[in-house]
C-alpha cells in the first residue's frame, strides 16, 4: 500500500524542487546564498524520488520537456561598485549544463534573489551535485571580473 501512495505521489507531481550547492567563486565579490532548482519533470520518468514525492540525493532525475524549468539563485554583490551583468553557470556531475545572466543595475552590497527559465531538455541530474559558479561580473564602470578558471 505504502508503495502504492509513493507511486501515486510521483505520477502526481509536476514538479521537484533541490537546494543546489552553494560553492562560492573566490575572487568574484558575489556571494551565493541560495541556488535553488526548480525542475520540470515528466512524470513518467520521475524514478528518482521518495515516499514524500522529493528527489533523492543519491539517484538521479531524468528531466522531461513537457514543463519550464527555472534557478534560483540569491546572491550579494560585496563589490564596493554597482554591476551591470553578472553571469553564472549551473554545473552539474558532467559539466556546465546552462548557464544564465542577471543584467540591471545591481548596487553595492545588493541582496538580491532571482529566478531564470532555464531548458534544461533531458538528462540526468543529481541535485546534491549541481553548483552557481559565478563565470563574470561586468561593474557599471566598464571593468570587468572573468573567472580564471571557468567550468566546463
């Protein structure tokens, strides 16, 4: 019977929520405070998920494209200059798997939570392992901060 709710639960569900990691990128002045995805699953293929209709840390999801994936990220510009563009990439056990950009005006010291639509397509995802790197930062002045060593 258990089993039966769980499946129930699963057909159900339309979409999984996973607290990404929060990594930060040295040298980028912005601090991730959250990195938070929301997935868009076909249910046919959510195998990867608990009695509670959560995914599990140790399986991985299988992302259908019947649904809006989305990010997001909550982040601090701890630069004393304003940011015009702030890029970030979603890395995941294989690599960079999208990436996206908050343009704006971004003061110092800014607190600041967004969320991006992503197409993330199918693949598989292990929600334990996915990261915001911070790739660049463009500041209102025209400087720029690129990261050294950007994923792949």
């Amino acid at each position: 019977m258990r089993n039966i709710a769980a499946l129930f639960g699963a057909v159900a569900m339309t979409t999984a929520i996973a607290q990404a990691d929060v990594t930060q990128t040295p040298g980028s002045k912005i601090t991730v405070s959250q990195c938070t995805l929301k997935l868009a699953s076909d249910p046919a293929v959510t195998t990867g998920v608990n009695a509670q209709g959560q995914p599990t840390s140790s399986e991985s999801v299988t992302l259908g494209s019947s649904g809006s994936s989305s990010i997001r990220i909550g982040y601090t510009n701890d630069a004393d200059l304003a940011a015009a563009e702030i890029d970030f990439a979603l890395v995941g056990r294989t690599g960079t798997m999208t990436s996206v950009k908050d343009v704006g005006k971004i003061g110092a010291g800014a607190d600041i939570k967004r969320d991006f639509k992503i197409q993330l397509d199918s693949f598989p995802l292990n929600p334990g392992a996915t990261k915001c790197i911070v790739t660049k930062v463009l500041y209102a002045d025209g400087t720029a901060w690129t990261n050294p060593n950007p994923p792949q």
